[in-house]
C-alpha cells in the first residue's frame, strides 16, 4: 500500500516496532524521535502514528497537532497501557483511534488500514456532497460555498438530510425542529423552506435539493455530508450538546437541553 506514515516516539524500541511493522505491509515510513514541527513537517503523510507515553510528550504533541499543517490527517496514538486516563488523553489529544502496549504488529497494521480506508471513505463523501454540514460549528457548504443560515434553518437543514430520501410532513417537521416554541404553525414550516430555497438552490422555482411532495410535505434529495465529529471521551458540556440540540421553548429566549449523542 503506497501511503506515507509518519510515526513520532520518543522511545527506540516502541518506535522501531512501529516502524518494521508498517513497512512488512509496504507502508512507506519516516520516523521521528521529537515532536518539532520543522521536522515532523517534511513531507504530506497520510496518517501520524504518535507514541505519547508521558504528559509532557502530549504538551510537545499538541503544540505540533494544532498547527495548520496537520489538519484532516488521521492520528493513531500509542500508549504505555489502557488506563482511563491515557484512553481520555488520547481522545482529547485528537486520536482518531488509539492502541495500547504491548500491541502485536497484526494488531498496529488494522488500526492503521481502518484509519486510511475511513479518510478515504470520508475524503470522497466529503467531496461529491451537494451540502456539507457541521453540526457543531453550525456551517454549511453548498456546492463547495459555505453560505449563512439562522439557527433555526440550520436545524431544519440538517434534520431534513438527516432523512434524506424521506417524506416529511409539516407537524412532524415542527414537533422535530421547532419544539415547544409559541406561536408557530404549519405555514411557519413552508416559510422556512422558502427561505432555506433561496440559499441552496440555484433555481428556487424549480428546486432540486429540497423538494415539496403535494399534499404529503418536504423531501431532502441533495447529497449530504457531515464533518467536525465530537470529542470523543469528553463529557464536558461543550462536547455532548450540539447546536441542534437547542431548544426554542419561548419567543423571548432559547433553552439549552443537554444531549449526549456524539454521532453526525
């Protein structure tokens, strides 16, 4: 397999076993001994293997994980057991998946080949999506443009190519995004959509994306995409409450519910 794999350990023996592992697979290697981004930076790899065996190679890590340059590159972390605190560390760190000592050089290879199959699945759904949705940053892409919505179009966005290809009908539409908020009715629901039309679709009398079913409600058809996945092994508020977990109960504000799901 023709993927470059950078791997950082501070430790010989862990970063040599890493290292004679991926490449019996084929996997081109360059290994690293420090966490400087002048040299961890030469080269475009297509996943970092980081050997964080202590709290002070995951402060020198994260210096260099933050910086621009390694943005979207999936990050397997090693760790010296599989204790609750590093699996947190490792989460928190930004580890799309993470692997513990002793590991065997089968076991390495899997997590390093579902980490490049899932960027690649990713990269591709990413790139051929007519929306693309951040729930957590509340962002929309359309057509590669990222455009401006209230947060109650967002919600009404997101929810609809949630169940993309499903008909839905006004009241479910408004008991799902709208809530317990006053003063709303079925109108209030086709009124939004006019809006939401004249932001995604370059022809609003003729729209291909969102679609009305007479006399049944709305349809998603665009190709939809999420990214910006949660914190896992983060229980802080800000990690386990999405925007679109918001709840608008009154006219006169917006109350916050507390929602665990973490997936998009």
């Amino acid at each position: 397999m023709e993927c470059l794999i950078f791997v950082v350990d501070s430790q010989p023996k862990c970063r040599e076993l890493i290292c004679s592992s991926l490449e019996s697979t084929n996997f081109t290697v360059r290994s690293f001994s420090d966490f400087e981004p002048e040299t961890v930076g030469l080269g475009s790899p297509s996943l970092i293997v980081f050997g964080l065996h202590s709290e002070s190679h995951f402060a020198l890590a994260r210096k260099v994980v933050d910086g621009a340059m390694f943005s979207g590159i999936p990050r397997l972390v090693v760790t010296d057991d599989s204790s609750q605190e590093n699996r947190l560390r490792a989460f928190n760190f930004g580890a799309d998946d993470w692997i513990y000592k002793p590991f065997s050089p089968p076991q390495l290879v899997f997590r390093v080949e579902a980490l490049l199959r899932e960027a690649s699945q990713s990269n591709h759904s990413m790139a051929t999506a007519d929306i693309l949705i951040d729930s957590w940053a509340m962002r929309l892409c359309v057509r590669g443009s990222e455009i401006m919505t209230t947060t109650l179009e967002f919600r009404l966005v997101e929810y609809l190519a949630r169940h993309r290809g499903q008909v839905l009908t006004r009241d479910v539409l408004l008991d799902a995004v709208w809530g317990n908020m006053r003063f709303v009715n079925p109108r209030s629901v086709d009124a939004c959509i006019a809006r939401i039309r004249e932001k995604i679709e370059l022809d609003r009398t003729h729209p291909t994306m969102l679609k009305t079913v007479r006399g049944a409600g709305y349809r998603m058809d665009a190709i939809t995409a999420w990214q910006s996945a949660p914190s896992e092994g983060c229980g802080c508020p800000a990690c386990t409450t999405r925007i679109d977990a918001l709840r608008m109960d009154s006219p006169g504000g917006i109350r916050r519910k507390i929602s665990v799901e973490t997936s998009t």
